[in-house]
C-alpha cells in the first residue's frame, strides 16, 4: 500500500522515455495482480509493517496514458500500527489513479522543445475509503508533467503538481484548497534481458512535498509542511509473473515531524529506510 508505481510505470516509463515514443505501441491496458509486504513504512505516526493484496493496471488509450491500484490494506497481516480489510473501524480500500495527457499524441504534433520530448497534464488521485473520519483520505494532486531524452537508456519524467486536500484522516489541514505542492522525478533504466525473456529493470521515483498548511494548522508541532519520499526498486519482468523488491527512504513522512512528540504523548519515527518486497501475475 503507497508503493506507487511499480512495475508497470516503469513499463510506461520505458515506452515514453527510453526512446521509443509511446505513440508507436498502440492502445492496451494489462493488469496484475500482487501480493506485497513491506515493512517500517512511515507514512503514519510510527512505522507501519502491512501484508496486503494489490490489483494494479496500466497502459494506454489514445492521448491517455493510464496508471493506477487498489489495495487491500492487511489482508495477509500487519502490526497494530496500522488497521486493514479485517480490523474494525478500519481502511477496507485504499486506491490510487495517475492518468496523463500526451500532448504530443493529443495533437498529433512533435511539441518537444531541446530534450523535452513531450508534456502532459498529469493528475494524481488518491483515496483510502476508511469506515470512520481518521480512517479516510482524500487527496487530488493535478499539474504537467514532461518526459525527457537524456540519449541514453535512462529514462526520465518530471511532474510538479498543485494540491487539493479534503479528507486527511482528520488533521488539521482536511478540505484546504491549494494545500500546496509536489514536484516528482522518476527515472527508469533497464539493466539487463535474459536469454529467457525476461528482463531486470530499475526504477526510482521521488516526491517532495512543500508548500502545505499541515504544520502551520496543528498545535505542538508535530506536524510539518514539507515532506520527502525517494523510492528504489529492481524488478524481475517474464511474461506474466513479476517480482520486485524495493526500498524507500522517508524524510518526515507523512508530514509527521521526526522526532517530535505527539498531542497525545508519542514520540515520532518518521526518517529512515522502508522496504517492499512482492510477487505478482500480470493478466
């Protein structure tokens, strides 16, 4: 839960960016299906081990690149840090949507300026369909995104986004417009294909958080308005199955202060690594 593209962005990363435009693969969508672990992820208040069940899908249609999840929060397990499909008053989905808008195939024109190859106008909608208010949020980031041609098999896609924040599992800073920002680089290198086929990719994406209310709006100071996620992944690509595993490292994630101690007494854990490890089939 929360690793955002995975595997099948770097599939997108690949097409849009790694020299072969994604114009030239025609419309399809796949989708797999994940069972993931992960371990000392600190998007919460403490670091939060989760065993969970992901149906992801990608591709493309037309101008639209695709991308998106759901998950099954603690389906095969976790630690009492955070509450899944089987706990009371609990996540029972948490959902994630990312289309972007080619310019380029929208129309029908090469708009790339030096290595800008193409733009976009990039959303990113994320959800977490809680059963009470500290359990649910609702969150749109939206801006463009431009994709870039360093002239080597390193691919790269910058977005920087505008947010609009309306449930927040009941913080301070639930239905504030214009919450601030997010600017995103992903990068994507293919290392290696197999005589079978298969093929050995890494990924990395990073999301910086600024500009927001969050901190301003909570007493006690231990909130922030700024935040930092780096995520790293190798992926083992054949043709249905598919396995990756992932570390990512977390700078006040979440926007909890590192260090600080919460409103009702508890000292907060959010710097440090975080690690993913899962095995999926792809449809």
């Amino acid at each position: 839960m929360g690793l955002m593209k995975t595997l099948s962005c770097a599939v997108l990363a690949a097409l849009t960016v790694c020299g072969t435009q994604a114009a030239n693969a025609g419309d399809f969508v796949n989708s797999t299906l994940w069972g993931i672990y992960s371990n000392n992820v600190m998007f919460g208040p403490h670091p939060a081990e989760n065993g969970y069940l992901e149906l992801e899908y990608f591709g493309q249609k037309g101008p639209v690149d695709l991308y998106g999840y759901f998950d099954a929060p603690k389906y095969f397990g976790g630690n009492r840090n955070i509450k899944g499909v089987w706990d009371k008053d609990s996540s029972k989905l948490f959902m994630e949507h990312e289309p972007k808008l080619s310019m380029n195939r929208l129309t029908g024109k090469d708009l790339s300026v030096g290595p800008f190859k193409d733009w976009f106008l990039a959303a990113d909608w994320i959800v977490d369909a809680g059963t009470t208010t500290d359990s649910r949020q609702n969150t749109l980031y939206y801006g463009v995104g431009t994709s870039i041609d360093t002239h080597t098999k390193l691919g790269m896609n910058v977005n920087l986004y505008a947010k609009q924040q309306w449930e927040n599992y009941g913080a301070a800073n639930a239905y504030t417009s214009n919450d601030g920002g997010r600017l995103q680089v992903q990068f994507f290198y293919p290392l290696h294909t197999f005589e079978n086929g298969a093929s050995l990719n890494y990924f990395t994406f990073s999301n910086y958080d600024f500009g927001s209310k969050l901190g301003d709006k909570t007493e006690g100071g231990y909130r922030t308005n700024e935040a930092f996620v780096s995520t790293h992944v190798f992926s083992y690509n054949m043709k249905h199955l598919r396995l990756f595993t992932a570390a990512r490292y977390f700078h006040n994630g979440g926007q909890w202060k590192d260090g600080a101690t919460t409103s009702w007494g508890d000292m907060l854990t959010n710097n440090g690594w975080g690690y993913y490890v899962a095995a999926g089939y792809q449809f």
